[in-house]
C-alpha cells in the first residue's frame, strides 16, 4: 500500500528539522495522536547527520477490528529515522522505518525536507506492507491511513510549534 503526502511549511528546513528532532515535541505529537512517548534517542547534532528512534505506546482502539486481532489494545511503534547532512540550501533526506511490535506491517518511508527560500516542502512517499499470506494486504490497507494521519499530524503540529514560538 502506497503511502505518501506533502505539506509546505512556512518556515527554513533547518528549523524543521530541530523542531522534528526535539524530543518535547515528539512527545507533544505524540499525545496529540493519543500515545505515549516511552523512549526517544538521538544520535548526531541536528545541524549534521544524525539518527533518531522514537518508541510509543499507541492505543488501538481506532484500529480496524482485523488490525486490532495482531496487536491488542495498544501497540508499541518503534519510528527509526536516518537524516542526511544538509545540502548547500538547506534540504535534508530522511529514511524512515516503522516497526509495529507483534503486526506484521513493514513500513519503509523516504521523507524530504525541500528548502524553497524561507519555507519547506515536506515530502513523504513511502510503502506499507504486511507478511501475511491472503490478509497482508488487508492489513497493509488498514495500517496505511493510520500512518499516514501520524506523519500529516507531524507536520501540522510543527507549523503550531514554531508559530506558538516565532
């Protein structure tokens, strides 16, 4: 299942990147959609490479009732995130892989922060999948929407964020 959405936002992908790399606003996104942050890492200053991993614990109870039979009343997500090194204007890559503890859903994402003066495109294309012969793609399906209000939510949240302290 494909995954994919685009926002612009008003403000220079450096600044994107710090607000996606701070872990008080993981935390904030996080209760936003519901979940709990249980651990967060960075690795690397967000001026440069770095790496992230988030853990949540997300209830399920806006899960399909097939989705939910895999994971229970709530799933624990593990977000690991390769930034690349900023290009000459700002632009940043972002490899994103999801794991979903006990589903077997696959989520592999590219996510592009694309500098356009003093605002940012931000990209995301990527696929869900799903291991399970005959419902794999029924479950990719029901994971796909889910995921994909996650990331949307993200870069809303972040244009808040930024507003709430320009």
């Amino acid at each position: 299942m494909a995954l994919s959405a685009t926002t612009t936002l008003p403000y220079p992908a450096e600044r994107i990147a710090e607000v996606f790399a701070d872990r008080e606003f993981v935390q904030h996104v996080s209760t936003k959609a519901g979940g709990t942050l249980t651990d967060f890492d960075v690795t690397g200053p967000a001026s440069g490479a770095f790496t992230l991993t988030a853990v949540r614990a997300v209830p399920t109870d806006r899960l399909p009732d097939l989705a939910r039979k895999f994971v229970g009343a709530t799933m624990t997500v593990t977000q690991r995130e390769n930034w690349s090194v900023p290009a000459a204007d700002g632009s940043r890559t972002v490899d994103i892989a999801i794991d979903v503890a006990g589903a077997p859903v696959d989520v592999k994402a590219v996510q592009r922060l694309v500098a356009r003066g003093g605002e940012t495109v931000v990209e995301l294309s990527g696929e869900v999948k799903s291991s399970v012969p005959f419902l794999g793609g029924k479950i990719a399906s029901a994971a796909e929407p889910f995921l994909g209000k996650a990331l949307n939510l993200q870069a809303k949240e972040a244009q808040a964020w930024l507003d709430g302290r320009a």
